[in-house]
C-alpha cells in the first residue's frame, strides 16, 4: 500500500515521503505568494482557487495556513477570520455560512503514539465535517475524524475530540454539549443583554436581502 492509499483509508504513512514532499512543497509555494497579496478581487480570486472547492463569497481573512488547500472544500457563505489554520492531509468540508473565529485549527492529522513510529513521521488522516451555520469560537481546535452537526456553536477555546450533534451549544476541553439551541436565544443573545420586543423579527427583516 502507497502512502496516497493508506492516507485515503486512514491507514499510517509516513509524510516524508519524497513524492508527497515535493507535491506539498509546491503548494506551499502558492500560499506564501497568496499571503503576501493585497486585497481585492485579485486575491478573493486567488484564495477561491487556492481550495479543493469555494462556494459564493467565501471570505478569509490573510494570513492562513493550510497543508494543501486543495483537499478543503467550502460551502457558500462562508468567513474565516486572521489565522486559520487547515491541516488538511485529509479532506476537510465546511458547509454553507460557516463562522470561524481567529486561531481556529481545524487538523485531519494526527501522529502515531508509539515514539519509535513518530521518530520516523509516521501519522493518519481522517476526514473532518463542518455542517451548515457552525459558528466556531476563537482558539477552537477540530481533531481528525470529527463531524460537528448544523447549526452548532462550539466555544471558544474549545478541543473537539467528538462529533458534536447539530443545533447545540458545545464548549470545553475536551468539548460538550452544554445544551440546544432554541426559543432563548430569540431573546437573550450575550450574557443577559437582551433583546427589546419586536426587535428579533425586525432584524430579519432588515436584512433580509442577505444571501443565507
């Protein structure tokens, strides 16, 4: 079994492999240049093409990091604040309006526990799924294998190890769900602040001519 096998199945390969070294070389190459652009359409351009696939109005904010780029793969939507990070071996999907705070991690990989392995940069892949209209807080980090539901909020600071269901809030280290997303926060939207009657449906209908 290749090392492109072993990582599609999620089997252990070694990431200095000679031909995976020069492929991600290249690829980090065009992020570098891609980091170093000003902004403007040149550049939206060129981050959209950077991934695997980018659905309307992508927006990320530089600098970011990635692996490949091209193995993740964006709704439409979608924001990513000041340094994300993608270790994408693997394949990572984000859904449609995904917010990610600043310093998310989102990583596929992960190393073998046995230190003779690791002396010899034996690791894993494993998907990562992002459902529709996840918020992710600021310094959050996605572990391999992880599938986070619609919906769902997860904290800053966070460590997901586990899938997290959709249309709940889940924080911590390792992270949980703390509870579901409902009537409350129609009304309460930030530690006790309040909305005023009234003010919830006004507000859809104020920008209602946001794509969603």
């Amino acid at each position: 079994m290749d090392w492109k096998e072993a990582l599609a199945e999620g089997k252990l390969y070694c990431c200095r492999e000679p031909e995976l070294q020069e492929l991600q070389a290249e690829r980090m190459t065009q992020l570098h240049e891609l980091n170093q652009m000003p902004p403007g359409a040149r550049r939206a351009e060129r981050v959209r093409a950077f991934f695997g696939g980018a659905g309307e109005d992508l927006y990320i904010e530089l600098p970011f990091r990635a692996n490949w780029g091209c193995n993740t793969y964006w709704g439409r939507g979608c924001y990513a604040n000041f340094n994300l990070t993608l270790v994408d071996d693997g394949k990572i999907t984000i859904g449609d309006n995904a917010l990610l705070a600043p310093n998310v991690v989102i990583t596929t990989t992960g190393h073998a526990v046995d230190p003779a392995l690791r002396r010899r940069y034996i690791q894993f892949s494993l998907p990562v799924t992002i459902g529709d209209n996840v918020w992710i807080g600021a310094n959050a980090v996605i572990l391999p294998g992880v599938t986070i539901g619609d919906n769902a909020v997860i904290g800053a600071g966070s460590v997901v190890s586990r899938d997290v269901p959709p249309n709940v809030v889940a924080v911590g280290s390792p992270c949980r769900v703390l509870r579901e997303i409902g009537d409350r926060d129609r009304e309460t939207y930030f530690r006790g602040r309040t909305l005023a009657p009234g003010e919830y449906g006004d507000l859809l209908s104020r920008y209602e001519s946001v794509p969603v």
